[in-house]
C-alpha cells in the first residue's frame, strides 16, 4: 500500500440469479475486510450488498429476466469504501395482482430495504441510463 | 456454504427446525417448503433453531414471519433460538425481536412451548 490516497476498484459480474448471491457475499467480505473496518462493520457491509443484489435478483425473477448480469463494483478508498450494484432488469408494468401484497408492511423487500438503509452510512437508488436500477452504497472508515 | 435443514419431533404437534449454514435468497424457499410441510401435518408449534446459522437475510426473516403469521392463525406459536449475537442483531433493527420469542438456548425454547401449550 502506498501511503497517499489510491483508490482500487474491483469490480465482480455474476448471473443476477439466487445462487450466485452468496458469491457477491463472498467477493464483499474480502474486499471490506482488507480495509481498517472493524468486524461488525465488515459484516454489516455483507449484509448490506446481499440485500441489494437479493433486490436486484427478486426483481428478475418477477420480470423473468434472470438471463441478465448483475455487477458489484467497489472502490476502495483511504477514508471510505463505495459499492455499486448495477442490474439490467427491465421495468415491467406493475402486475395489479394482490397476491405478493405487503403482510402488515412486513414484507421482504421492506426490511430489505430497511436493513440497507441502516447497514451503510449512505444510499443512492437510481435508474441507469441503460435498463436497469444502481444501488450506490458508501461506508465510511471510523 | 448451502443451508442444512434437521427436524425433530416434539410431541404430537410440536416440532424443531435446526438449520445450519446460510439462510438467504436461494435457499430459504427450502424453510418455507419446510415449515408448510409440518403446517400439513397439523404441527402448531414450530422452534426453528438458528444456532448454527451463518447468515441471514431478509428473505429468511420474510419465510419465518409468514410462518409466525400461519400459525398463529391456528392458534400455534413460532419460536426461535439464535444465541449468535450477529444474528440476533439483525432481529434488533428491524424490530422484529419484538414479534419473535427469542431463546439463547434450544431447552429454554422448549420450556417456554410448554408453559405456553399449558
């Protein structure tokens, strides 16, 4: 490591399928670990990166587009560590069907959501120009 | 690391779930499969053991909460124990240690069914 600020980007593509959620885990422990996070905060970035890549896989199955990849980019700094979560899933019109209605406004993707929002110390969901949602997360060191 | 499901019967309609490895997106269809199985099989209260669970998400939590909801509509119960503080702190901020009884242990668990099934 050279001491002035270098950022290193790696960047990881997979199916945007269930079974490979587990690989983006995987990437993201060893790339947080590597930085001076502590043991809570590495993991809250796991869990932070699997629900966003959950997101993005659930909403391809909906869609039936599970053909599509989805990419994890992280770009570590000295100060902070900046993932992004880019899908290509396509909007699709909403269904109207009641039947994966919210149970008491407990359903999966609500706490998803809240856990990424209490995981990271900031998130940015947007359209990509392409088709497709990025999920932006930061962590800051310390 | 896959999931790995053990069941165990307690009596007629009590039964435990010990699940070992990761909870999330791809296997926890294999809980919910679980949990509707002993629902058919009339088993109305169910301790799903987290004790050697890695890693939870929140496809996991959504899979136990439509089976806390499923049976308490049968008038059964859902407990669950997760000694494992990480765990149990996913619980925590989404509040939902406040829907669930948590036990450290699976005999703590066991004894509270009782006390409960009278």
């Amino acid at each position: 490591m050279t001491p002035q600020d270098q950022s290193a980007v790696v960047e990881l593509k997979i199916p945007c399928r269930p079974e490979f959620v587990g690989v983006a885990r995987l990437a993201i422990l060893g790339v947080a670990s590597r930085m001076p996070f502590s043991y809570d905060e590495v993991e809250d970035i796991r869990l932070a990166v699997g629900e966003a890549c959950t997101t993005a896989v659930e909403r391809a199955i909906k869609a039936n587009q599970t053909d599509t990849s989805l990419t994890i980019t992280s770009e570590i700094a000295d100060s902070r560590l900046t993932i992004d979560i880019v899908d290509q899933v396509a909007k699709t019109p909403p269904s109207g069907s009641e039947e994966n209605a919210p149970v008491e406004g407990l359903d999966e993707e609500n706490i998803g959501a809240l856990l990424m929002e209490l995981l990271v110390d900031e998130i940015k969901i947007e359209p990509t120009p392409g088709q497709g949602t990025r999920v932006q997360m930061i962590k800051y060191v310390g | 690391m896959n999931l790995k499901i053990d069941t165990s019967s307690l009596g007629e309609n009590m039964s435990v779930i010990a699940l070992e490895g990761e909870v999330d997106v791809y296997t926890a269809p294999q809980l919910k499969q679980q949990i509707i199985t002993m629902l058919d099989s009339n088993i109305t209260n169910i301790i799903v053991d987290l004790t050697n669970v890695e890693y939870l998400d929140s496809t996991a939590l959504g899979v136990l909460i439509g089976g806390l909801k499923r049976l308490r509509e049968r008038d059964g119960s859902l407990d669950l124990v997760i000694p494992n503080p990480r765990i149990r702190r996913i619980f925590e901020i989404t509040g939902l240690d406040k829907i669930f009884d948590i036990h450290q242990t699976l005999d703590e668990a066991q004894n509270a069914e009782k006390v409960k099934g009278g």
